[in-house]
C-alpha cells in the first residue's frame, strides 16, 4: 500500500473514526459475541456480507463464540501483516458492536491473492446488521471512506460488492456516483467509484 506523504500509517496505530450514528475502531476480540449475535451468525443476512476474495473462515455461517474469535483473530493477524485493516462498527446510541467494516487494497491482494485489479484501487467490505443495511446508514459509511480512506490510504479508486437482492446498498452507492463495475465470472456485482479529490 502506497502511502501519501506526511500521512500517518494506519498499519502503525490503526485509526479510529466517528460519523453521526457509528464510532469505528479496529476490531477486538471482545467484540467476538456482540459480532456473532448481530450479524455473523445469522444465515438469512449472509448474502450481503463481503466473502469476495477474504482469507477469513467464510466458509458459511459461524455457529460458536470460538469461531467467531477465531476469525476475529486472523483478522488482526493481517493487520499485523498489513494486509487490510478490519474495523468494527459500534452504534453510538447503544454501543454495541453493529459489524464490520474492511479496508483491503490491490497492492497485497495482488501480491498474495495473484487478483488482476485496478490500479491503485481498494475494496471496501461493509458487513452489518440486517436493520442497517439501509441506504441512509451505507450512505453514511460511504461518506466516511470519501472523507478518509482514498485521503488515507492514497487510493485512486474503490469497489464495493452490492448482490441484485442488496437494493438499499445499491440505491446508496448509485446516489454516490458509483458506477456498475465488470470484473470476471466468479467476481461479480461490483460498483466503481473513482476518488474525486
């Protein structure tokens, strides 16, 4: 990952952020149950969650706290090797831990996962809690990756995944210029949007 000068290293002290309704913070262990109970463990809500190219255990849904801590663990293990920075979404009303948010660049996907991307571009994973996965909520978190993570990060571009059912995702990022993004057969339903800054 190609970072902008003068810019703190997220791989360093891994950033915090707020917007009107989510603190974000990079994601603990402890967050293990409240994670399992609000999204991870429930089937009916799988479809909308980021699998695409994740070396996590995606392999369906989790069924125990110990898996979920596992997974969680893996996820900092990346960290550390700096391959992409997973945060969890706390709803400041309630404090409790909504899901997940992952920044993933090209640089090591390509490196590691030998994925033709685009240049200088991310992939942002948005795994939340059926009740906000609406367009008001995905808006808001696009907004905070506009704001921060191409400035951040020093990306040119960013796909998100938005399944056909995902319509709320869907209406979000068309309403923020996103665009229908073709990559290959198997890597499908992707929305491009290029950093206007």
């Amino acid at each position: 990952m190609t970072m902008l000068a003068n810019k703190p290293d997220p791989y360093a002290k891994c950033p915090e952020f707020d917007t009107e309704h989510f603190h974000l913070r990079q994601v603990r262990e402890e967050d293990a149950e409240a994670l399992l109970h609000a999204f991870y463990g429930d089937l009916s809500e799988w479809m909308f969650y980021g699998t695409d190219m994740s070396r996590s255990i995606f392999a369906g849904r989790y069924a125990t706290l110990d898996e979920m801590r596992k997974c969680i663990r893996s996820w900092l293990e990346e960290y550390k090797n700096r391959y992409y920075i997973r945060f969890t979404v706390i709803d400041k009303e309630t404090n409790k831990a909504v899901g997940t948010i992952e920044v993933f660049d090209n640089i090591h996907s390509e490196k590691k996962w030998k994925i033709e991307f685009v240049l200088h571009g991310f992939v942002l994973h948005i795994d939340l809690a059926l009740p906000y996965e609406t367009k008001e909520y995905i808006a808001e978190l696009l907004d905070l990756a506009n704001r921060e993570f191409f400035r951040l990060f020093g990306f040119s571009y960013l796909l998100i995944r938005a399944v056909p059912e995902a319509k709320e995702r869907i209406a979000a990022l068309l309403a923020d210029g996103y665009e229908p993004f073709e990559w290959e057969r198997g890597r499908e339903h992707y929305y491009a949007k290029k950093d206007c800054v």
